[in-house]
C-alpha cells in the first residue's frame, strides 16, 4: 500500500477522496492548502478559508488521519493572483484554475507532500487516470460528465501525472454525497464551493480594481455587417477600431471586461441585449453589438504559440505541416465540439467545424481523444 497525501480543502470531493484511499488500505495523510487568506474581495460567506480548514479538520479527525495545514499564500499571490492582474491589464482573459492546477496543487503542494514521503498526491477532481505498458500516463474525463474536471487538469505533466491519483474521478456526483453521508463525514451536505480557485466568489471588478485603476473610456457598437467580420484570417483578431460604429455608453476600463460579457454595460434601449465583441486596452475602448448570434462573438480558428502548446501526451506532438482530427473547448463546461489542429513553425491553429462563441486571448484551447485530454495551449488570438 502507498503514502498518499491528500489535498483536503473541506469540501466534500476531496473529503471522499480521502475517505476511499483510507477504506482501500493506504496510508492517508491530509493537508490543507492555505493559499489566500485576504476575505476583502470575496462576497459575504462565500469560501472563508477558516471555515475550510475547520471543515478538512474534521474529516481528517473522522478518518483517524493526520492533519497539517500548508501556507503557499505568498506562492499563490505570485504565481496565480499578479499573473491574473497582469493577463487582464493586458486585456487578456486567463484562468487561474487551469495555473493553481498546474504551478500550486501539482508543484508546491506536490514538493511538499515528496518531502512528507508521499508516494502519490490525491485530489478531489472528477477525472481520470490510467497507465499503459509502455509507462504513459493518460489524462481522461471524469466519469460524470456534468462534473467532469479534465479541462482544469489541461497543462499538468507526465511527471505531475505520474504522482496523481483522482478517488472519485469514476464516480457520479450524488454517488459522491452518498458515500459522505454513510460514512459521517462533516462536509456532506456542504455546498460546492464557487468562484476564483481558492479565493472565493467575488464580484471580478471589484477584485481587479485593487490593483488596476479605474479609466474611463467609450463603449462602441458595431454593427453586425461590419467588413471586419469577412474573410476572417486564423489568429489576427477582429480589426475594430472605434470609428466603426457609434459611443452608446462609457466604462470604467477596458481591462474590466472580456469578449462574450454581457453584464456591467449598463447601456439600456436596444432591441436585442448588447455582448462584448472585444476590447482594447490601448485605447481603452470596449466593442459590443446586439445579439447571441452577433457574428463579432464567434471566430472560425484560434491560434496559439508554439512556446504557449503543452502536450499532455508528448508522444503526440505535432511537426509543422501535420494535422489531427481533435475534440475540442475553449472553456471548462463548453460541449466538447469536432476540430483540426494543425501545427506550423510558429504554433498551431486549432479550426473547428463550428465556429467558437466568445473566444478570448488569455484562455486555454484543450483537445481531446475521445475520453482522454491530449494538450492545451493559451489562445493568442
């Protein structure tokens, strides 16, 4: 039997994680991640990290395991909250999510875990691993498809990998309830947490006007037969520039806001609703048209730079000129759509056969092999 450290965030998933390594014989030791522990941006009760460890705590008192609680705040505000700040003073869009994944919970808590004599790290994500003879690690979905948290686990290594393991990642949610609930565990019946990944719901312009000042400039409106949407070129962005339609409102910075954003335009008095179709923060301008089927909102190809690609499976990696057919998303819950990636020297261009809504640089593309993640990359344009 193995050494498992288990990552306990006093959530439920992880709780049963913890739980079914225990029943299966392994010795289990829990720890707790203490990455952010400013409660200003976060609204009222939502995530308060006391509370967690409070709860994690408990389900390891439950289990009989040992319990320790490991600070990586001031490795969390530099590697996750400043890049954060940094991609949306950009005016990209990231997902700090897919970074805790890959630079917190499988790098810093892995180390620490290595250190504590760990054989494997587990976590409670809805996904799952297999090993074939040849000793390549495979990525795949979570068996509930409804929870399924592959995509969050998109930039993680072979070497990550190899020191994982996913308890629950073949089990359906309420399967999950069910088997904290029959084995007494306090976070039962807690709610999911929401929001940024150890941070806790917030109200993002709120959170991101701690660092990024308030500038105010003009929302501009394009129309939907606008040349700029024609004969559209894969991995150059829209060509909006702001005399291409007229100023129906003004915001408080362009680096608020990302393409698909609906809320906080606060602009009334047209037909159909208004969704952002891109931003630019050079001149401070936020496009909109009217619409969910604006044709600014969707994009025929996404780009992304050869030095931004990761492979789960290196094996597979792609030489300029090849292509594949893939499954592919854009963001986590997005139905899996059919696409071609196709690499050249200076990256690789991922098409699908319908064209992506609401792409924004800054978020990961992942591709698939039916069940199993195969690589990811940072969208450039």
């Amino acid at each position: 039997m193995a050494r498992v450290v288990v990552g306990l965030s006093g959530g439920v998933d992880s709780s049963v994680a913890a739980y079914l390594l225990k029943e299966a014989g392994h010795e289990v030791i829990g720890l707790f991640m203490r990455n952010w522990t400013d409660e200003q941006p976060t609204l009222e009760a939502e995530c308060p990290w006391i509370e967690d460890s409070n709860d994690a705590l408990l389900v390891a008192e439950k289990l009989g395991i040992p319990f320790q609680v490991l600070d990586l705040s001031a490795d969390y505000k530099t590697r996750i909250v400043d890049y954060m700040f940094a991609e949306y003073q950009a005016g990209r869009t990231p997902n700090p999510d897919v970074l805790c994944n890959r630079e917190i919970k499988f790098d810093l808590f892995l180390a620490a875990a290595l250190k504590l004599g760990a054989d494997f790290v587990a976590t409670g994500h809805y996904a799952q691993k297999t090993t074939s003879e040849d000793g390549m690690h495979h990525l795949l979905a979570g068996a509930d498809g409804n929870k399924d948290q592959s995509y969050f686990l998109c930039q993680l290594s072979q070497a990550q990998l190899a020191k994982a393991l996913f308890p629950i990642g073949h089990l359906p949610k309420p399967e999950v309830r069910r088997i904290a609930k029959e084995a007494g565990l306090a976070t039962a019946e807690k709610k999911d947490s929401q929001g940024l990944c150890f941070i806790g719901k917030v109200r993002l312009p709120d959170f991101l006007q701690q660092q990024l000042a308030v500038k105010e400039g003009d929302i501009v409106e394009v129309d939907r037969n606008a040349p700029a949407f024609a004969n559209a070129i894969c991995g150059e962005p829209w060509a909006l520039t702001p005399a291409m339609g007229p100023v129906v409102g003004r915001h408080s910075g362009a680096h608020f806001f990302t393409v698909g954003q609906r809320k906080g335009l606060l602009v009334g008095g047209k037909p159909l609703p208004l969704f952002v179709i891109g931003t630019d923060v050079a001149t401070n301008t936020v496009y909109v048209g009217q619409g969910e089927d604006h044709p600014g909102l969707y994009r025929p190809c996404v780009w992304m730079l050869a030095s931004e690609v990761h492979w789960v499976r290196p094996d597979l990696h792609l030489t300029p000129g090849a292509s594949m057919r893939v499954m592919a998303r854009i963001r986590y819950r997005q139905a899996l759509v059919p696409a071609t990636l196709t690499a050249s020297e200076m990256g690789l261009a991922l098409e699908p056969d319908t064209p992506f809504k609401s792409v924004a640089a800054g978020q990961f593309a992942a591709w698939y092999d039916g069940d199993e993640l195969l690589g990811s990359g940072i969208i450039h344009a």
